[in-house]
C-alpha cells in the first residue's frame, strides 16, 4: 500500500516530471531554483507560479528566488534537510511501502492518549527512538500516542509551537520514512496516531511568506504572536486551503488517525461557514471510511463545534481538550491562584465539580483573571468524551517558570486521589509521558535560535519577563534563576529517564496507572459505548464531592471527600466499587470516607 495526499502546493511529481507551485501574490517575479540552477515559471493572474520541470526527481534541491533576490524554501516543502532556512527536497511519498492496509482506527471512546515530545520522550530524541517505546505504552494501556507539534522548526530543539514549514516533518527526528514507520508500527500494536498542529501563528525564525504572500496575514485580527492569519478577507481562499490541505495530508499521506488544533480560539474569522466547520466538513467528507478524531484547543470554550448527530456522531470535532478540569484541579490540589489560576481559586471544588460533570466549568461566567471578559457556551448536553481531560500536559508543565510536574508539587496520596478520578472518569483522559510513573524530569521551556544571537536574547529576556508579575519573581535577582530557554541544559533536563521505571517509587507508580487503566478498560469503556443520559452532581456544607454520570442502563458515580473530617456515606449494596482509597469501607461502599479519600463506583440504573 502506498499512499499520497494530491495537493496543489509544494512539489509533486507526476508522469511529466516534477511540478512545483507556489503562490506568491505580492512577488514581482519568483524563479525556481533548482540544483542550483534558475528557472522561469509560468504566472498566472491569481498569484500563482507553476512549471513541471522534467530534470528535477526525487531527492532533488529547490527553492524559490524571490525579486531576483531572496531564495527561500517551499511552504509546502516535504522535507527540509538543511532547516528552515534551506532549500527544500523533492521527496517522492510513493517510496515507502505500508504495512497498515487494514487499519481503519479505533472508536473514540476507546481512547487513552498519551502525549510525547519527541526530542525529549527517548535519549535519541527521534521517531526511531520512540518506535522502541511503543510496545511498553501498549501494554500499559494507552491507546493513543499524540505526538507534539513536529513541522520544521529552526534549529534542533523546540517544543514544536514554533513551526513555519507545516508540511516538513522536523528533519532532527529523522526522515519522512522514519515518521511513517513509527505509524506504521503503532497501527500493528492497535494504537492510533494523533499530530498537534498549528494553524494560528507561525514561528519567529524562517517564516518567508511575508517576503511574497503578504495576502496570508492580516492586521484585522492580531494575535500574541503578531499579524492573524486570513481566513477571511481577500485572497483568503488560498489560505484556508493551505490549512485544509495540510489536515488531510498528515491524515492520508502519513495515515495519522487525528488531530490536534492548537489554540484554535486565536483563529478569527469573520466569514461564514467558518475556518473551523469548514476543515471539519471537508475532512469528514474526504475520509468517511475510518475513525478520525478532531481535538481542539479552544480558550474560549464554544461548545458548538462539539455538537452531535443522532447515534453520539460528532457533527464537526470530536472533542476538545478540557483546561477547566485541570485547572480546577490544579487549584484545588496546589492552591495556586495567580495567573490564569485566579479563575479557578476563589471555590475550586465548585468549578471542579461542575467541570466533570458537564466539561465546562465556564459556560458564559466573567473571569477574575481578565476583568470585564466572559467565556464559554452551556455544555451541560455534551457528551463526557466531548471532552479531553488531563492533571498534566507540555502546557500546564512546561509553562511554569522550572517545568515542575505534578509529583513535585503535592503529597503522593493527594496526587493518588486526582489520578484514580483523572483515569476512571468518563472523559478522554490524555497522560503527559512519564506521568504515569512520576518522572523525575520537569519538561523546560526549550528552543533553538543559536544562529540567530538577537532572536535568542529576545526569547530569554522575554521569558523572563513573563513571570514578573508572579510574587515569586518580583525581585529581578530572583528571576534571573528561570532556566534559559537557550541553554541545550535545560533541553538536556526536560529528557525522561525511562530506567526509573525499574525504581520505586516510580515502580509502583507504573503499577497503579496500569492498575487503573486496566479498570477503565473493563468497566468504564462498556459505559461510553452506551447512550450517555446526563449527569448531576452536588456539594456537601462539608465538601464532600458526588458526581453522577448516566448511561443507558448504568451509572459511574463518584464520591470524594475534600473536607477536613470524616464523612458518612452510602451508595448502596448493588453497587460494583471499581476504586477506593479508603480502606476501611466495607465492599458494599458504605461507610465513611476520611479527608481527601474517595470512592468510584458503578451501579445500575433505575
């Protein structure tokens, strides 16, 4: 089986030869540069520079001389050897053979993802790397592997948020074929593939369309990282379609099974349909014969786009990834409550408890942490695998000032409560790597601007300044310790260390992840299969919190105890305990739970 995405961008080669195409509407004059040798392209009225050339073949060097001048690579490059600021390479996507042909996915419900930065997931820091690596998540019980942002970013190093080429995967994980390979493999061990891409910005270093396409950005709608990209003003057309096609090319050409939109609320389109229904539409409609799943990231918590058909059938996007769980969590569990935490400190476990049962816990409230703004749409009728839900991601880690995890935060029995309720909850729970074992290594802010002086002492000094309103870094000594994002150091220590697993006490915090999993698996899954019927959920005078969720024929209820005495509870004698930490509940789940204990449990409905 082999496998392509037809696209009208970038190089392709067809039974003429290799046609190149690029769109360079604000260009006087582009010229193919090809193994170093110029040639004149055919232009046409609407922006566009074509030429099939018969001497180009795979493995061949281009680019595009810009005015007679700047020579810059393809935006639609497939590969780009020599980084974002060299020439790109005619790669050939019928030269790799897969092995997949009857992987149509898996059901949504189904899903365990498990997020990985492949520079940092292994010590080689490549797709061949993390290749080794499948066979152990599998049988922990992931489902999932999605993989952090991989279009070519400048440099070696980076989270992956800083791409500006979004068809190249990053040349320092390996090859295209080494990408397809660790998707290939995943797919014989029945994991599914996810990709988190980025169509709100692109990154600081190697972003030439302005040079030629300046159409592709707008001052309308800027952004924190500058100029909007248009999607909804002249020449627009061209943009969304980049996108679009960019979708469906890391979808069919490289057999993804879904996406991750990033911080889709920075995408403002005034037109209608809009950007989002759009590249939901046409993805649904281009591959209607395997199980894609849609993720956004979504700020502003608009519940439309997770709308379902009849049958549970997401209309447009499958899910989105629930902030409002975590950070309820998070403020609940540290006590935090500066930056965007301030929204959630003031009564965590009333944001918490209206968050797990209806995926939102802002459906249209004002925000302490930017006065004067309200968000969010109801999403009490959503479905909870509408939602993904996690304690930890390369966010809510990598963005505080030392990349601290979880486990370095709070006590074990603490994190024990919130993982049991994280992992047997019936949302889409997403584990960060190493989570699952409490991995000594924070995960840093890291990038790569080594060729690039001034761009590098702008991203350090900045970074810095991003916790200068934090109490803890108001002294500019203090702040000074933040690690340089600039350092291959701080890249070195965000690495996991996968030999601790072989240590206690991440050895037996393996053992209760996969215990856990396991649970989900058997008990928890069979429900998401079922008519979800609602939820309910309610606050004791003492904190004890009780959650809930209703399927056809069953119900998962949840009770936690958040307060500082014991509490008498009773869920009744048919019910199945499917978790507890407290130990002294007798096995009909009757009792009392102690402060910060808690009980799952699975019961029939009436």
């Amino acid at each position: 089986m082999r496998r392509i995405h037809p696209m009208p961008f970038g190089a392709e080669i067809t039974t003429d030869g290799v046609r190149f195409a690029l769109w360079a509407p604000t260009a006087g004059d582009v010229k193919l540069v090809l193994d170093g040798t110029d040639q004149a392209m055919e232009t046409h009225e609407d922006g566009w520079y074509r030429i099939v050339s018969t001497s180009a073949q795979a493995g061949s060097r281009y680019g595009y001389r810009i005015d007679g001048k700047l020579v810059a690579p393809d935006p639609a490059s497939r590969f780009q050897p020599d980084d974002v600021h060299g020439l790109s390479l005619v790669v050939d996507p019928h030269s790799y053979e897969w092995s997949d042909i009857s992987w149509r996915g898996r059901p949504w419900e189904e899903a365990v993802l498990y997020e990985v930065h492949v520079g940092t997931a292994t010590l080689e820091g490549t797709y061949a790397g993390l290749m080794k690596k499948l066979d152990a998540l599998r049988d922990l019980g992931v489902t999932a592997i999605e993989l952090m942002p991989v279009a070519e970013f400048p440099g070696r190093r980076n989270w992956g948020y800083d791409g500006v080429l979004p068809y190249a995967p990053e040349a320092a994980y390996g090859s295209p074929e080494d990408l397809k390979r660790l998707i290939d493999h995943a797919h014989e061990l029945g994991l599914m593939m996810f990709l988190d891409v980025v169509y709100n910005h692109f990154g600081p270093s190697g972003n030439y369309l302005h040079a030629y396409a300046k159409s592709f950005f707008t001052e309308r709608h800027p952004t924190p990282w500058g100029a909007g990209i248009n999607v909804d003003g002249e020449g627009s057309r061209i943009v969304r379609d980049f996108f679009i096609h960019n979708a469906l090319y890391w979808l069919e050409e490289y057999h993804f099974d879904g996406l991750r939109f990033d911080a889709v609320h920075a995408i403002v389109d005034d037109s209608k349909p809009h950007f989002l229904e759009e590249l939901a539409t046409r993805i649904r409609q281009a591959i209607p014969d395997r199980h894609i799943h849609l993720v956004l990231e979504n700020e502003a918590n608009q519940a439309r786009w997770l709308e379902r058909h009849a049958g549970r059938i997401p209309r447009l996007h499958t899910a989105q990834w629930a902030d409002d769980i975590h950070n309820s969590w998070h403020a609940l569990l540290t006590g935090e409550n500066e930056g965007y935490y301030q929204d959630y400190a003031d009564e965590p476990l009333k944001r918490l408890g209206r968050a797990l049962a209806e995926g939102f816990a802002y459906q249209g409230d004002p925000s302490a942490h930017k006065p004067g703004v309200t968000r969010g749409e109801p999403s009490a009728h959503l479905p909870p695998t509408a939602f993904v839900s996690f304690l930890q991601n390369h966010d809510q880690v990598g963005n505080r000032a030392f990349g601290e995890r979880l486990s370095h935060l709070i006590p074990r029995d603490r994190l024990a409560l919130a993982q049991a309720i994280f992992l047997l909850s019936p949302h889409i729970p997403l584990i960060f790597m190493g989570e699952e074992w409490s991995a000594s290594a924070p995960f840093q802010f890291f990038v790569d601007f080594e060729s690039e002086p001034d761009l590098a002492k702008a991203v350090r000094e900045g970074r810095r300044d991003e916790f200068k309103h934090f109490k803890a870094f108001a002294d500019p000594e203090t702040a000074q310790g933040i690690p340089d994002p600039t350092d291959c150091a701080t890249f070195e220590r965000s690495r996991i260390d996968w030999t601790e697993l072989e240590r206690s006490p991440h050895r037996e915090a393996l053992f209760e992840a996969k215990r856990l999993l396991q649970i989900r698996k058997d008990a928890v899954i069979p429900l998401l299969r079922s008519k979800y019927r609602g939820s309910r959920h309610t606050i004791s005078s003492e904190n004890m919190l009780d959650v809930t969720w209703a399927f056809a024929g069953a119900e998962l209820r949840l009770l936690a105890n958040f307060g500082i005495r014991p509490i008498s509870i009773d869920v009744g004698n048919n019910a199945q305990v499917l978790w507890s930490n407290e130990s002294s509940l007798p096995a009909r789940g009757s009792g009392q739970l102690e402060p910060w204990k808690g009980i799952i449990v699975k019961e029939a409905s009436a």
